[in-house]
C-alpha cells in the first residue's frame, strides 16, 4: 500500500532516530525503519508504520484532509497564546532596592534615591493602558528594585486596577516580587485581602544565599528572608512566598545543597535558571559566569536528584523541565516567552518601566538600563494601539518564527523552542540572531536532548514523575491511573 509522507524534522541519537511533527507529536525508529519509511517500502503491517500513522507522520490519500485537519487543530491549540494577547503586565514601580545582589539584572539603585520611583500620575496611566488588552485574562506583576519601597503607589494602583475592573470584568491577578527584607504587618494583609501572589527569591543555603544576595540593611539577607516568608505563610499559607533561584558560579555545583534547602523550607518546586547577561551579572561575570556546558551539566545532575526524591516518596518539581515536557507530551501552549514562535515578547507580557516607557520584555528593560533603548515600543502617553502594533513588535514577530528561521526551520526541536530576539540583539545586533554561536540555542538543545534520552528509557515511574509536574497532581495519582 502507498503512503504519503507528512511534513517531520528528524535527528539521529545513537541507534534510534527521533521523529518530529508540526503538531509537536514525536516518537522514535529504529535506524532500519526510518530508511524504509523514507524509502516509501515500509510495510502497513510492520509497527513502526501503525505508530507513524496513528501520530501522523503518515497517511493515506483517502485521509489525507481529516488528518491535514487533525493536525492543524493540534497546530491552533499550540498557538492558542496569540489569541490572548497580551496577558501578563510587568510594572517596575521603583529601581530603588535594599538588597545589592551581585548579579541584579535590574541594576537597582540605593533605597534612598526616590527619583526612581514610579509617581501615581505615571501608574494610573499605566493601568489604563493595561485594561486596554484585549485578553480577558490578565496578570499584573509588580517588580523593581524593591517594589515594597514604593508601596503607597503600588496599593493605589491594586485598588484603581480593581475599581476599573467592576466594568472590564476582566480575570486580574496580581503578583508582588520581593525580597521580603521589610515587608510589614499592613502589606502582608492587604496582599491576603486582595489575593495577591508573592514572589521571591531564594538562592540555596544561608552562606549561599547570603553571599549572592547581600542586603544594604540586615546583616544576614537569608535570615530576615526566612523570618520574613515564616510571617507571609503563617498568613498566606504553605508556599505564600514562591521563591525564584538564580544559578552563579557560586552556587552552580551546588545545586543538591540548594534543593535539600527548598525542601527544608517547604517548597515543593525550583526552576533551574541560567544567569542572564544583563545588569549587575555582565559586570561581576568573572566572578559569577560559567559556560553552557557546565551549567547543562549541573542542571542534569539536579534533575536527577530531584527524580531520585520523587522515586523516594517526596514530590518536588523543575519547572523548566516540566515546561519543556508539556510542549513534548501535550498539545497546549506555554506562558513561557522564551518557548513560544513566534517570540511572546510583547504578545504574551509587556513591561512598564518606571519612567512610563514600555517594553516587550523584562530583558529589553534591562537592556535599556545598560543603556541600549532599543525596544520601547512607547510610553504610557501612547495611543495603547501605537504601542502595541507599533514597529517594535511587528519586528520581534518577523524575525522570530522559527519556522522559518535559518538552523530552527530545520532544527527537530523547533516545535518545542522559541527565539529569544532581545538576547539574539545584545549579542549579534541582530533580531533573528546565529544560532550556531547562540548560548540560548545551546542550552536549549543540550536540555532538550538529554529530556529525550530520559524519555526513550520508557521508565514508567519515570513517566508517571514527569506527568504528575506536567498537571499538578500527586504522583500517587498518577500512578493509580496508569495502573
């Protein structure tokens, strides 16, 4: 029986070649049953031709238009983010900080200087511009510096955003990222009463912490961060307080340190985050720099323990892994900018700057903190349509499909990927940027290959591990169901 062959990228690994569709649906030949299938000699009967259809990288002439609409369907739902633009709004309400962190991607200021604060004319204005998305459901996310320093405008703009909501009747969530150095009484009981999230960081043990995370006003940065999370979880609950970790070079062989410190503290999840070359973290890089190859190892080295705690009965997660797992194992779309095609720089987020400036992403805002202005798409005096399909964005979303970009269009994990315009920029001058010279394009494959070699073991409690991550459910769960 003849067949047709569907649009697939493909890669060798070992003995196996590993397969992958448009839909993002993937699966592995041996290297004999590849050559047949793309021989057009393999046999219905054998295997590989029955799991080849049924996951469409085949198909009959007499199928041919349901299965072209089977996979544009899974095409739209990987896509669905574009439909709801623009849903996560980043407002620096100040630069000024009482931590002076080493690798400070913002390049905060001293807690004194109030020229760096956001004033109220600016963050009403702000928030009118917000509730002109489109997308009925929108997150908006406080950020500095130390947001907390300018907490009369951040409460006025939670409550106007709210009065304005009675008529949008939009989903808004709010998120505070702080430090949690001197968050008060008062603030903790205004984020309860107006289910605002907290974010924060957490950087490993208290030497570890302390030495990346130094505060301009305590002694001891870990201990008024611990004290000061046990005060937000008493009232918020377990997790009140969802810490971030940045990887140095002081904490990246590390990392089990920093793990069994999370645990202790409670938290049933980490995201494995590289160091990003903008602020305070280009100018300490000696000091706090490691290669891609070093921290793609240290990441495996993680992700294996924290395995090894899921195997032993304690539920933990990556969460950069597990975002990768969604885009390989489901057919829904991410709210990481990073991994989405076209770039969700200005179409998933935006970020307001202090000043009234507004920006695609919070790398572009560090960018410009470095002095490069490059991507402001306008202010907040803008007409929100200006702004918003101005020629910044249309640039971001021409030279970020990789689809159809030079390496990514042939790449067998471009369904998984994204582009990273802001990073391509700083380091070529370029939008679409080299992918063979690319840090963002070779940390992403060394990831993503190492995902595959863990799938093709086919370890069901493995599986079952990466399904509980991927829906937020217990493992135990899982694994009654897949029993």
């Amino acid at each position: 029986m003849s067949y047709i062959k569907l649009p697939f990228n493909f890669k060798y690994i070992d003995d196996s070649v590993l397969l992958v569709n448009q839909a993002g649906e993937h699966l592995f030949l041996t290297k004999e049953d590849f050559s047949a299938f793309t021989s057009d000699v393999l046999n219905s009967d054998n295997e590989a031709y029955k799991r080849l259809k049924a996951k469409h990288f085949l198909t009959v002439q007499s199928e041919l238009n349901q299965v072209i609409e089977m996979l544009a369907t899974k095409l739209r739902t990987r896509k669905e983010y574009l439909a709801d633009f623009t849903s996560l709004h980043m407002i620096v309400i100040t630069l000024r900080c009482n931590c002076l962190c080493k690798y400070c991607h913002a390049s905060s200021v001293d807690f004194t200087n109030k020229s760096y604060d956001m004033d109220w004319d600016t963050a009403k204005k702000t928030i009118d511009m917000i509730f002109q998305t489109p997308s009925k459901d929108i997150k908006i996310e406080y950020q500095g510096g130390e947001p907390l320093l300018n907490w009369d405008i951040l409460k006025q703009s939670v409550l106007y955003a709210e009065f304005l909501n009675k008529i949008a009747k939009k989903k808004v969530g709010f998120v505070i990222c702080t430090n949690l150095m001197d968050i008060t009484d008062e603030q903790i009981d205004f984020c309860k009463k107006h289910n605002i999230e907290i974010s924060t960081s957490l950087d490993g043990t208290k030497e570890l912490h302390d030495c990346n995370r130094q505060s301009r006003i305590y002694p001891s940065s870990y201990d008024a961060f611990i004290k000061n999370s046990e005060r937000v979880n008493a009232k918020l609950g377990n997790n009140g307080a969802s810490p971030l970790l940045t990887i140095t070079k002081t904490n990246l062989h590390r990392l089990r340190e920093v793990i069994d410190e999370y645990v202790r503290q409670g938290h049933n999840a980490i995201f494995l985050r590289a160091l990003n070359p903008y602020g305070n973290a280009v100018q300490n890089k000696d000091e706090l720099g490691y290669s891609i190859e070093e921290f793609v190892e240290a990441y495996k080295d993680a992700l294996n323990y924290i395995i090894d705690l899921n195997r032993q009965g304690t539920e933990f997660t990556e969460c950069f892994t597990a975002l990768l797992l969604s885009r390989i194992l489901t057919p829904f779309s991410t709210g990481f900018v990073d991994l989405q095609s076209p770039s969700g720089a200005g179409i998933s987020g935006a970020i307001y700057y202090y000043d009234g400036k507004i920006y695609p992403a919070d790398e572009a805002r560090m960018l410009a903190r470095m002095g490069d202005d490059y991507f402001c798409m306008g202010t907040v005096n803008d007409h929100y349509s200006d702004v918003f399909n101005g020629q910044v964005i249309r640039d971001i979303v021409y030279n970020s499909c990789v689809e159809t970009m030079p390496v990514c269009s042939e790449c067998v994990y471009q369904q998984y990927c994204g582009a990273d315009v802001i990073r391509n920029y700083l380091e070529t001058k370029d939008l679409m940027g080299y992918r063979l010279n690319s840090g963002f394009c070779k940390k992403n494959k060394l990831i993503l290959d190492y995902i595959f070699e863990l799938l093709r073991t086919n370890d069901e409690q493995l599986l079952d591990i990466f399904w509980s991550w991927i829906t937020r459910r217990p493992y135990e769960e899982i694994k009654l169901e897949t029993n």
